[in-house]
C-alpha cells in the first residue's frame, strides 16, 4: 500500500449496510486501477460532521439534502452492483482533483 494521501466517507444511516457495500465495489475497482492513495471509511450520516475535517469526498447510496463542504456522489448503483463502473470513473476523477491531506 502507498502512503495514504485522500481519505473518502462512506455513509449510510446506520455505518453497516449500504457504507460497507461501497467500500467494497471501491476497494475492488481501486485495485484494478492500481489506486492504493486512498483510504475508504464508513460512517453514518450522523457521525459526518466529525470527520469533515479529513475527506476529500462522501460517496453514498442515499439522497443527500445538506450541504457539505466536500464533494458528494450519491448513486444507487453501489445497491445492486449495476453499472458502477461509470460512478466509480467519477469518483476517482473527484479524488484526484483532491488535493493531498495531511492526514497524519
């Protein structure tokens, strides 16, 4: 693993669920891509607030009805695992528009 430089929320209501289902469909097509600057964290939208101080960006299932100081991408792909590709594509280029954090 490279050294860490982004840090993404996943979020669902509960941290259980829908979070892990996208870390996973993310963690998959960042290793096809060879990503390995990344670290994916799921949380709960209640829990957001805490950690907006160190993301570049919230991917999501859900519907988003806040504002937030970081990019957000909320598609419903990442429920059944159709077409994720296109979203994942897009979170990769939000990422990489990021700049580096300084994370530790």
């Amino acid at each position: 693993m490279g050294i860490i430089r982004k840090r993404v929320a996943c979020v669902c209501g509960a941290a259980i669920a829908s979070s892990s289902s996208i870390k996973y469909q993310l963690e998959e097509f960042f290793e096809r891509e060879k990503v390995n600057y990344v670290e994916l964290i799921c949380c709960r939208f209640s829990e957001l607030d805490q950690y907006l101080d160190h993301i570049c960006l919230i991917v999501t299932a859900s519907p988003i009805f806040r504002e937030y100081p970081v990019p957000v991408v909320s598609d419903t792909c990442y429920l059944s695992g159709i077409d994720c590709e296109p979203v994942n594509r897009k979170v990769l280029e939000l990422i990489e528009s990021a700049p580096d954090m300084d994370l530790y």
